[in-house]
C-alpha cells in the first residue's frame, strides 16, 4: 500500500512540472510601459492541426483581426497583429499590442480554433497570462525617513541643506509638469480616439444610405421606411450614447434635449429637428396605410405613400443633420 502511495505521488509531481513545462509565456520587452509596442508569445502543444488547411511547408499563418473573435481594441490595449507558428505538435502564438493603462492587464479567453476556423468548430481555448504594465513615474522620485540629526552641525552643513531643499523643490515641480502634461496627453488621445470613432459612425451609415438609395424600386415605401429608421436610431444611439432605438418617435426631441442637457448649439438643434421630422414621415408611411387619415385632403400632405422623389429627399436630409452634428 506504501509503495503504491508513493508511486502515484510520483505520478502526480511528473505530470505537474509536464502540465507547468507544456505553457510559456514571454512577452518582449520583458518590463513594458504605456504607448510601447509589445510583443508576446505564448507556447503551447497541441494534437489539433492548426494548419490543416495549409501546405506542409508552411510554418507561421497569420490570423485575421476582424474575424478572430478576440477583442483587439479596447481601453486598455490595442492588438496590431496575431500569428501563429508550429513547429511538430507545438505551437506558439504571437501576438503584437500596445498598452494604454497601467498595472495588471488581463486578455480575455482566446478559441484558437475559431480563430483559425471559424465559429463552427469545436472550441480550444487559451488563457493568456495577465501582464503588468509599468509606469513612467515609478521610480521619477523618492522619499524616505531619516533619523533627527545631531545637535551639531560640520561647518558648511546648513548651505548643503539649502541646496538640497532648493532641488528637491525643483525636482517637485518638474514631476508635478510631467503628471500635468501626461494627463493632458491621455485626454487628447482618448478625445482623438472617440473623435475617429464618431467619424467611422459617420460613414458606415453614409454607405449604408448609398446602398439604400441604389435599392429604388426594388423595395416597397414600408420596408425602406423601416431600414431607414434602424439606420438613424443605430447612429444616433452610438453617436450620443443613449438607447434611440428605444424612444418613441413623438418623444425624440425631448430626449435630445435630455441627453445634450439643453446645451444644443443652433445647428445641432436644426439636425434634431430634421432627424425627427424623418422619424415621424417613416412612421406615418409604414403604420398609416389604408386608414382613414390617409385618405384626406390635400393627398401630398396625408398620403401613406412617397410622392416622386421623396425618397431621395429624405436620405438628403439624413445626410445634412448627420453633417450639422459631426461639424
């Protein structure tokens, strides 16, 4: 019984330092600071074959951002490129990123396989190791306690004492300059980031307007009035970062003034006006068909159909509110 004790004891410190030895992590450089490009490699085995669909001779495959199901760009870093290389049943997994907060940095759950695969295969998850981020200003300056000097001074003490001070008042106020200016320098960058973001928002609903407008006949006055309004309720939710898709049409231009605290300049106030006017014409479009409503005079004014024409005069209003509240 002892002997078998002892021999799985054996057993289980084997397959520990195996299961310690089958993972390594490094990351170049080793210490890593904000705004550094880093570079990590994460070694692991694997019987699954990661390059199945490559030719024999193919060693490293480099992994689409977009697709690979990983979060590339968040607040704490941003991923700039990810490969893979094998070598026999071990591979290891490169990964290129900058840092933009301190301390530790924790990845999300990586599927390889999805990544490499896509979403329909059977999942095999890695666990990247956190990593810490340094900081510029931790060793910019110390202070410690000393112990209370003797009664006595050596001639000349009391002038080095002076000095002393006098730098250590200097070296106070530049540190104080260096966390001002990197503050400074953190906000402008998250300004320009969200500012890029917004211009992205911009555009994809830009082309989706082209691609709306080339639609024509092919589809009726109600279903254009519905993808229209998902259009703008979807730029407008993440453009102001309030739930549109959520408001009632009729309340649209109270929660503008909710959401930009009645600080609207008088074009953005314009784009609000036209925005809501295009939400209530779509509304009036898709729900008014066939009622009484519809059917009174002047026809142009009540009519649940577009007059000739309209279409495009709605998406030319879209496009100048969207250009009043990006200006």
């Amino acid at each position: 019984m002892k002997k078998l004790l002892i021999t799985a004891i054996k057993i289980l410190l084997i397959f520990s330092l195996y299961a310690q030895s089958d993972v390594i992590q490094v990351t170049i450089p080793k210490k890593m600071y904000v705004g550094d490009t880093v570079e990590l490699q994460y070694t692991f085995r694997s019987a699954v074959d990661f390059f199945a669909d490559a030719a024999d001779d193919v060693k490293t495959q480099d992994i689409d951002l977009e697709t690979s199901g990983f979060k590339t760009d968040t607040d704490e870093y941003t991923i700039t490129k990810l490969s893979l290389a094998r070598n026999g049943l071990q591979y290891t997994l490169n990964m290129t990123f900058v840092p933009w907060q301190t301390g530790e940095l924790v990845f999300p759950a990586f599927d390889m396989a999805a990544a490499v695969y896509g979403s329909s295969s059977s999942p095999f998850i890695i666990n990247l190791q956190a990593v810490e981020v340094s900081s510029i200003l931790q060793n910019a300056g110390e202070a410690s306690l000393h112990a209370s000097a003797g009664p006595l001074l050596l001639p000349g003490t009391m002038y080095a004492l002076y000095g002393i001070a006098i730098a250590a008042v200097v070296i106070l106020i530049l540190l104080i300059r260096l966390i001002a200016k990197w503050q400074a320098v953190s906000a402008a960058y998250r300004m320009r980031k969200l500012r890029r973001a917004y211009v992205r928002n911009a555009k994809e609903l830009f082309r989706e307007l082209r691609r709306l407008e080339k639609e024509g006949v092919r589809i009726d006055d109600g279903t254009f009035c519905a993808e229209l309004q998902q259009l703008v309720r979807k730029y407008m939710d993440f453009r102001f970062g309030y739930h549109f898709t959520t408001v009632a049409t009729p309340a649209i231009l109270d929660t503008f003034d909710k959401v930009m605290a009645n600080t609207m300049s008088e074009r953005q106030q314009t784009a609000a006006l036209s925005m809501s006017a295009v939400l209530r014409r779509t509304d009036y479009v898709r729900f008014a068909r066939g009622s009484a409503d519809s059917l009174r005079e002047p026809s142009d004014q009540y009519a649940a159909q577009f007059a000739d024409d309209e279409r495009n005069s709605l998406l030319r209003i879209v496009r100048d509110a969207v250009e009043r509240f990006e200006s």
